[in-house]
C-alpha cells in the first residue's frame, strides 16, 4: 500500500478485515482479549508471538489508526494517544531524564509551553527557549551537548515558522533528537520528517478528526525509538487512545486531503479580503505575498493550510474591549479555542490558549490584545466574508 498514491493510502491504507470482511474498519470495543491456554498467554507476555493481549497497549482498531498515519507521514512507526499533549509529555518523559537537557523555540501553544517550562524543570531537566526564527539562537543554544530540540512550525497562534532543515542539522551536530509539532501545517502540507526531523507530533483531536468529535494525538518516527521508549511508556503509563476514538479519527482521515485543501481554498480568498479591509492593521498567513517569511513557507510548506491570525484596527486603547465587541458579534463563525474543525472558528488568543503567559512573553511574542486566529471550515467563504464584514458593521 505505502506504493499508492495519497488519497489511496487515506481511504485503504492499514486495512485489517475481520473473519466478516467489513467494508469499513471494524470497531473493536475490547478491554482485553483471551488465549486459547495458559502458555500462550505466557508466550504473548514473553513477546514471543506478537498478538493483543490488552487495549491499552495493543488493539486492532488502534492498529489500523496507527498504520494508516504512519503510511500518511512516511514513517516507519506510529503510536496514538489520548491527546496531543499526552503525546507531548509521552515523547518527552520516555526519553528524558535528569541532567538532560531541552531547546525549544518561544513561540509555543499554553499547553506545550507548560509542559516545557514548568513541568520537565521539576524532574531536573534544564530548558532553554530560544527565538525560532533566528538560526544564530539555535546555532548558540545548541553548542552545548543536547537531548531533545522542540517546536511547532507554524506556530500557535502567529504562525511563525522554523527552519526545520537547518534547525534539525544544527540539532544533531549537538546530539539532540529534533520534534516537530506539525498541527497546524497537517500531513498533508508538509513533512517535517523530509526535511529532517526525528519525531512528529500531532493533536489528532484537530484537523485529522476535524468534526469537533474526539480527542486523540499521534507519535511518528522510528521503529528504533518508538519501539525503545515509545511502546514501554504506553503499555505501562497508559496515555492510551480508546478504539473508539481511533475509530473516528480513521473516519476522519478518509476525508482529510479533501477537507484541507477546501478549508486552504476558503482561507486564501478570506485573506484577500482581510488585505483588502481598512478595519484591519495585520494579516497573517503563510503563503500570502506579504508574509515576513515566504520564502521558506515556498520551500518547506505544500500551501498556506487553514489557520489565519489577524490583528484589528482599533480606535481606542481598549484594544481588548474592541476585539471582544467583534468577537461578540460574529453570528455565523463560533468563538471557539478549537482548530481544525469542519465549522468556521475563531478565538482570542490573549485571553484564552495562552492567557497563563505573562504580559512580557505577550508582547515579545506579538499576542497582542487585538489578535484573533481564525480555524477557517468548509462554509461557502462569501457567508464567512460576510459575518466578518457584519461584525465590523455592528461593532
């Protein structure tokens, strides 16, 4: 199948029929499953004949979940979680360890940044955070030995973007093992594994369900590490994905090259018109022509994918009350910190996915109070054009 052409692959690839023959992938709701005698069930503990034994570490509705991703990024290996961020701190705490040490870019989701800076501190591992975009920070922070290198590219939610070539060649001349949170770009737009990159990281819950159903969150790298640190951590922690979770997010990836270039499509012409609109002061998006940094969008990014994140042009100095009022007055897009989704969403970053960051972090990150992020769907994008426009006329 890993022969096949993308939409192939989205639609057959992982396939496990049942005795059945289903035509969709079956759903095997099981805690456990039985041997046939005492020595097989010995047999399968010693992993001396691969079957499942227990969902928490090995189902075959995961399975296929877990195979059908892997076909999709070109990796050797896949390993689905509960979330994206059980899959953040599964990758971080298999591998680390005290004394270790951790670079990571500043411009990072509240979650991850968390995670990061408060959580991997407390088990001793020393964090340094660095400006992504400047390869002379990573070159600096990385002359020292490293364990792990970290970042989103683009980012949540300015989408700034990192170098992952260059970062990941500077990353192992220091030893480190490079992650990329590769949420916002999707599998389909870009590959961080191409360009170098260890392990990719996704929050399936976004775009890969894309329905607003359930949580789920996906590890992509090589048999060699998810089978040292990986599969241990899972079967013995548990940050496990439900099958029935993995079910619909199977659902959900029959539909997601079509998904992400419509909701593409809507976003580019939505950006059109918010470069076109005297009630904003900054638009910002990956391909459009006056992104600070197209040139490596053109080299590293399929397109632009579905997230924009604007700034409005406001009157007074209570930027925050302003925004809000627009917010407020949205009637077709929902405020929602959700991306990825099907429906047209929008937040306020400030206030919401990165409200524990500090006033100071805000401002050298550029979250200002005037920020939104828009998670452009699949609405007919003159209705969405028209909301925005109806809000700023009732504002």
């Amino acid at each position: 199948m890993s022969k096949k052409k993308l939409s192939t692959n989205l639609v057959r690839g992982g396939i496990n029929r049942s005795n059945f023959m289903e035509t969709s992938e079956a759903l095997f709701l099981s805690s456990g499953f039985v041997y046939q005698s005492a020595e097989e069930a010995e047999s399968a503990f010693k992993e001396e004949k691969k079957r499942f034994m227990y969902s928490r570490f090995g189902n075959p509705t995961i399975e296929i979940f877990q195979k059908k991703m892997a076909l999709l990024e070109g990796a050797e290996e896949c390993w689905a979680t509960s979330s994206g961020m059980s899959s953040l701190f599964t990758i971080f705490m298999s591998y680390l360890k005290k004394g270790d040490r951790v670079v990571s870019s500043k411009a990072l989701f509240g979650s991850c940044h968390y995670i990061v800076s408060e959580i991997l501190p407390r088990f001793g591992i020393e964090v340094v955070f660095v400006d992504g975009k400047n390869l002379n920070e990573w070159e600096s922070a990385l002359k020292k030995k490293t364990d792990m290198v970290f970042f989103e590219t683009p980012s949540n939610p300015c989408l700034e973007l990192i170098d992952i070539e260059n970062v990941c060649k500077i990353a192992n001349k220091s030893g480190a093992l490079t992650i990329v949170d590769n949420v916002f770009a999707t599998p389909i737009l870009q590959k961080p594994l191409k360009f170098g990159a260890d392990i990719v990281m996704y929050s399936a819950t976004k775009h890969i369900d894309g329905q607003g159903r359930v949580l789920g969150g996906a590890i992509l790298g090589s048999k060699k590490f998810c089978t040292k640190f990986i599969k241990p951590f899972i079967r013995n922690t548990g940050p496990s994905i439900s099958p029935f979770n993995a079910w619909i997010l199977l659902k959900g990836i029959e539909t997601l090259e079509l998904r992400v270039k419509k909701q593409t499509e809507n976003a580019k012409k939505i950006v059109d018109f918010l470069n076109n609109n005297n009630r904003i002061s900054k638009v910002i998006y990956p391909k459009d022509h006056q992104f600070e940094q197209l040139e490596l969008a053109n080299k590293q990014m399929i397109d632009g994918g579905s997230i924009i994140s604007f700034k409005l042009k406001t009157k007074t100095k209570n930027k925050k009350k302003e925004t809000f009022d627009f917010l407020n007055n949205l009637k077709l897009i929902d405020i929602s910190n959700n991306l990825g989704d099907s429906k047209t969403l929008i937040t306020h970053p400030s206030t919401t996915t990165h409200h524990r960051f500090s006033k100071k972090e805000k401002i050298n990150l550029d979250i200002s109070e005037n920020l939104v992020r828009l998670s452009v769907g699949l609405e007919n994008f003159d209705d969405i054009i028209d909301d925005i426009n109806q809000a700023f006329n009732g504002s």
